[in-house]
C-alpha cells in the first residue's frame, strides 16, 4: 500500500455523538431565551452558522455572545458528555494497521476536539488533530482541508473525507478529494446524495471496510 494514503475524519455526527442541544440550551439560556421554543438545529457547520440560525427563531443576532456562551459551557461540562458512535474505535484502529495517515478536519474548535479524541481515548491514533481556530481562518471546510493537505504534503486523489454533512463533500471536493458519507450521523442520505457523496456508507461498524476499499487497500 502507498504509505501517503491519508483519511480526514470529521467529528461530530462521525465519530461522536456530541450531544449537542444540550450545550445550545444552555447558550440561549444566557442570552435570556426559552431553550424550549429552540428550532431543531444542524450539527456540522461552522457554530456561527448553527447559532444564526437558532437565534432567528427569537428575533435575535447576538451570534457572537451566543458563541461565546456556547464556547464556555463547552469547554467547562459539554465537550466531556461525547459518546463514540460503535465500532468507530474499531475502526479506526483497523485503518492505523493498515498504514493509513488520519486526520481529524472539524468545523468544531481545535482546542475542544483535541480534549475530546484525549478523553476518548483516540489521540495517539491520529497523525494530526484539526478544527476551527480563533480568528475564523479555518472555519470553512475548504479552507480547513486544504491547509491540512499542504501541511502534510498530502495528495488529494490518494485520500479520502468522511463526514455527514454535505459541507464534508462539498469540502472535499472542492480540494479535489473524494468524499464518503456517513449515514449514522446528523445529516440525511438526501442531503449526501445531492451534495454528491462519492459514496455512502450505511454503518459506523463498517467504515474501515467502506474507507480502504476506496482508497483501494
């Protein structure tokens, strides 16, 4: 096997399950909202994004303040309520054994990922762990998955993203990877499909197959 072969795994709605609405709740609580009336919200884009559109249900665009409320809780008790989808840990481990580089690319802040795949157990698997920076740089998908091929010199047609959410694939191919969907996750096989998922894979028990297979391991 090509020792360059490289998978970029997304977080959220991938490998864990966050939990999310429970960090959201306690943010609009902070900026004096009902949590109860709260639309149901999309887990995978930039969190600016999410809260934009959480706060239009309330007339309300304190997105920044909100990000900071949500960012705080987070950090504090959020991050530590992640649960690994089955068999990801498996699978991940499988992928390492077949010489596979992994990358975590997450919309999520690096700094929170890191604890997680820390508290999870999951670091020391990945060749690099990466996310959204203070600043903004890095909160586009596109932006996040080219800065991580050419830190590590990666080519894009001998890797592969995973993700759940139509930002994955439209990341990844507009970086010129090829993107695999994963149907456990918070995003829809509509959603996949239109955003022209090279493949979909059906199981978190089955994405080492899925992923080697496309890598052609």
């Amino acid at each position: 096997m090509d020792p360059a072969r490289s998978v970029l795994l997304d977080l959220d709605g991938t490998l864990v399950d966050s939990k999310p609405g429970i960090v959201a709740s306690a943010a609009l609580r902070v900026l004096g909202h009902n949590p109860g009336k709260a639309p149901d919200i999309v887990i995978g884009p930039p969190l600016e994004d999410i809260l934009r559109v959480l706060l239009a249900a309330y007339g309300d665009d304190r997105i920044d303040e909100a990000a900071i409320a949500y960012r705080q809780h987070y950090g504090e008790t959020g991050l530590l309520g992640s649960e690994l989808y089955p068999g990801i840990s498996g699978a991940i481990d499988e992928m390492r054994r077949a010489g596979l580089r992994i990358y975590l690319a997450t919309s999520k802040r690096e700094v929170f990922a890191r604890r997680i795949l820390q508290n999870l157990n999951l670091a020391a698997y990945f060749d690099g762990i990466y996310g959204s920076v203070p600043g903004g740089e890095l909160d586009d998908k596109p932006e996040l998955l080219a800065h991580i091929l050419s830190k590590h010199g990666i080519s894009p047609s001998h890797s592969l993203m995973v993700g759940d959410h139509r930002h994955d694939i439209a990341g990844a191919h507009a970086v010129g990877m090829r993107g695999l969907g994963a149907l456990w996750g918070y995003g829809s096989r509509e959603e996949l499909e239109a955003a022209g998922a090279d493949q979909l894979v059906e199981m978190s028990a089955n994405l080492a197959h899925a992923v080697l297979s496309m890598l052609g391991t």
